[in-house]
C-alpha cells in the first residue's frame, strides 16, 4: 500500500495571520481535555460558532464550569463526558461511541487535545511507571478513541480529525522524555491514518503544534517562565475554528503550525 495521491503528506503548513470567521452550526465536534488550557479554549471557539461539543475530562467540576460559560454565552448546550485516560479500556470508549451514535447518529470532529507531561528527565532515569502512564494518555487513549469514533465520523459529509502536537514531537529535544515520544508518535499516527483514509476521505485528520500559550502543562514545563509571557489560549479560538471548519480540507494530512506570537 502507498501513499500516492496524499498530496504535502506529513509537510508543514503555517497558519495565515488573519483567519475568517464562519459557521460550524449543526455540527458535533468531541473535545478531549475540555475542562481547562486548550482543550477550555477550543471548546469555547467551536461552540461560539455554532458546533454542539461533546466534551471530555478527568475533571467534573472544570467541565461543569464549562458548561456554564458555553450555555451562558447562549451556546448549544454542550455533553459532558467525565473520563480518565490514565485508567479507562476499550469498553469504556465504546459505550461513549454508542451513546453519541444514539444522540447524534454521527461525529463531524474529533480534537485530540488531552495530554499527560509525565516528567522532565533523562531517557535513562526515567520512572517506569510515570513513562507507561504518559504513553498510555498520549497515544494508546487516542488510538482507542478513533477506533470507535472513525465509524461515526465516516457518517459525516466533511468531518474533521485534528492531533494536538508540539514543537518537540516534530524535533526531539532532551529531557522531554515520554511526553516528546509521544507526540512524535502523534505525528506518525496522523500521517498513517491519512494514508489509509486516502485522499478522497471525507474525513480530513491533520496535527496541530500550537505554539506558546499559557497552560498548566507550559507552566510545569517552564516553571521559570514570567507569568503571563505567553499568549492566552483563547487566542487559539479563530484557529480551531478554522481547522474545523472549510480551511481544514486542504490540510488533510499536514502538520499545522500558527505563526510565531512573539515573546
């Protein structure tokens, strides 16, 4: 099997400056790591404009918070899905496919965003457990996850699939450790499933490294770091707009990168 007609396969593309507004009305898009960072950034976006949002986290009470800021701004009323990627199977996902499948009778978007940091350390001090954990959030959930969302999304007209990255899966940099590894494998694993899905698919999936932003995991990884340097995750909004939206299509397979926000 080959690759041949997956046009830019695994290339970069950097974000426009601008991206226009539109509409996601009508559509059901599943968040993972909803209830703060990114994932609470990105699940503000696709509601605001329109998507009912299917949203995942360890974290009842920062989904119920969420809950309360989408429905507020008068948002579709979103769906929580509490769930903890550290010590969840293959049962547990189907029974969340089945109960979208049963509500919704499709999925037009899935944004892997959840992530575990795991620790800053040598490959060869690296705690076994901490290592196992990290792979099992950052890799197998997500491999779990489309097995059983990708019949679903099949059922769309235009869904999406988007791969949270990070600049040190798409070049490796000491110490990152699993965390680093597993967002190569990310890369890897939204390269492959382009391949298969071929390049008619009316399921486009693409990664996306996110650049700086103010996050509890950046703020772990960069304990140094000034306060409030980096760019609010909010600011990410128009971007996954645009990822799930007309300007994912052509991305189908690409790594998306936004353009460099200073600082």
């Amino acid at each position: 099997m080959s690759n041949k007609g997956i046009e830019h396969l695994g290339a970069e593309y950097i974000l426009p400056d601008t991206l226009q507004a539109e509409s996601l009305q009508d559509r059901v898009i599943l968040v993972t790591g909803a209830a703060a960072g990114l994932g609470r950034a990105a699940a503000q976006a696709l509601a605001g404009a329109g998507a009912t949002t299917v949203l995942l986290d360890k974290s009842l009470k920062g989904l119920e918070s969420l809950y309360d800021a989408i429905t507020a701004a008068g948002h579709p009323e979103p769906i929580l899905h509490p769930i903890n990627f550290e010590g969840v199977g293959a049962a547990e996902y189907l029974e969340l496919a089945t109960a979208i499948d049963r509500e919704f009778k499709r999925l037009d978007g899935v944004l892997h965003n959840a992530a575990a940091m795991g620790e800053l350390s040598p490959i060869h001090q690296y705690d076994p457990d901490i290592w196992a954990r990290t792979l099992h959030v950052n890799i197998n959930a997500p491999f779990l996850l489309n097995q059983v969302c990708l019949p679903l999304m099949q059922r769309s007209e235009n869904a999406r699939m988007v791969f949270t990255s990070d600049a040190v899966g798409r070049r490796g940099k000491s110490f990152w450790g699993a965390y680093g590894v597993s967002k190569a494998a990310i890369e890897n694993m939204m390269e492959i499933l382009a391949g298969e899905l071929g390049p008619n698919s009316r399921v486009r999936v693409m990664s996306l490294d996110p650049g700086r932003a103010d996050t509890a995991l950046r703020r772990r990884a960069y304990p140094a770091e000034d306060p409030g340097t980096a760019p609010d995750p909010q600011t990410l909004g128009p971007v996954y707009v645009h990822l799930f939206g007309s300007g994912g299509h052509a991305l189908h397979g690409r790594r998306v990168t936004r353009p460099e926000q200073g600082g």
